[in-house]
C-alpha cells in the first residue's frame, strides 16, 4: 500500500515537472508591455490578431543552477542615494523656509512705514513717491513668499 501512494506522488509529480505547454502566445499591449500565456483563450480579444504563436521543445529541464544576485550592492547603493536626497530635499526646505521667514520680517517693516507714511499729515510729491515705492516692494514680497512657500509645498509633497 505504502509503494502505490509513494509511486501516485512520484508519477504526479514527475509529470508535472516534465511538462509544458507546446504552444505559447505572444502579444504586444498599448502600454509596449509583452505578455505571454499558454492558453490562446486568455490573449485579450482586441489582441488575438496580433499574436505570435510559438512551438515548443519538450525538454527535460534541468535543475536551476544557484546564482548570487548580480548587484546585491545596488539596493543598498539605491538606499543612500534615496538617503541623500531626502538630505537634499531637507536642505532646500529650510532653506526656503529661513528665506520666507526674512521675507515676512521684511514685509512687515515695509507695511508699518507704509502706516507712518499715511499716517503723517504732510502730502506732497515726496510722501506720495515713497509710498508708491513701498507699495511695490510689498507686493514684490508678497510675489516671493508665494513662489517660494509653492516650492516649499513641493517638496514637502515629496518628502
């Protein structure tokens, strides 16, 4: 009894690592991906015209030889590179960030003699060109806080 279930498990599984399929199909999708199948029922209908059928050899395949991977040292060499840039990327994020900050000192300073500009009784030409400088400083200011907290957003986005 023990040598028909030991011969059932040997034949199962002999045959199923002596065999494949004869045929294979070949398709190209939209995207440039190549598929492969043994099942011509499995290529997408929008496909089937444009399959490559291919046969087979049956051979005994042999047993896969051991190989060490061919770059171990390239994930570890991807991980710091990965590394330095998140180290980059927090670089120019508080860079940007101490550049915003002087602006905001900036523009607040513009925006209080702006007030004692106004404030003051005197109008002549002199207050009015003043206060029109001010103004496009200000605005200047406010341009650069905006471009730079938008790349500020950016990275953090990609952090």
């Amino acid at each position: 009894m023990r040598i028909g279930i030991w011969a059932i498990l040997l034949s199962f599984f002999l045959s199923s690592f002596f065999s494949f399929a004869k045929e294979v199909y070949r398709w190209t999708d939209e995207k440039g991906d190549v598929h492969f199948t043994d099942d011509f029922s499995r290529v997408p209908p929008q496909y089937q015209n444009q399959v490559e059928k291919t046969e087979m050899k049956e051979e005994v395949s042999k047993p896969a030889e051991k190989r060490t991977p061919a770059k171990p040292k390239a994930k570890s060499d991807r991980t710091k590179e990965d590394a330095k840039e998140y180290e980059k990327k927090i670089k120019q994020k508080k860079a940007i960030e101490g550049k915003i900050e002087k602006l905001e000192e900036e523009l607040g300073e513009a925006e209080k003699e702006l007030e004692k500009i106004k404030d003051s009784m005197v109008s002549d030409h002199r207050r009015h060109a003043k206060e029109d400088k001010l103004q496009l400083k200000i605005r200047d200011i406010k341009k650069q806080i905006a471009d730079l907290e938008n790349q500020l957003s950016k990275i953090k986005k990609s952090l």
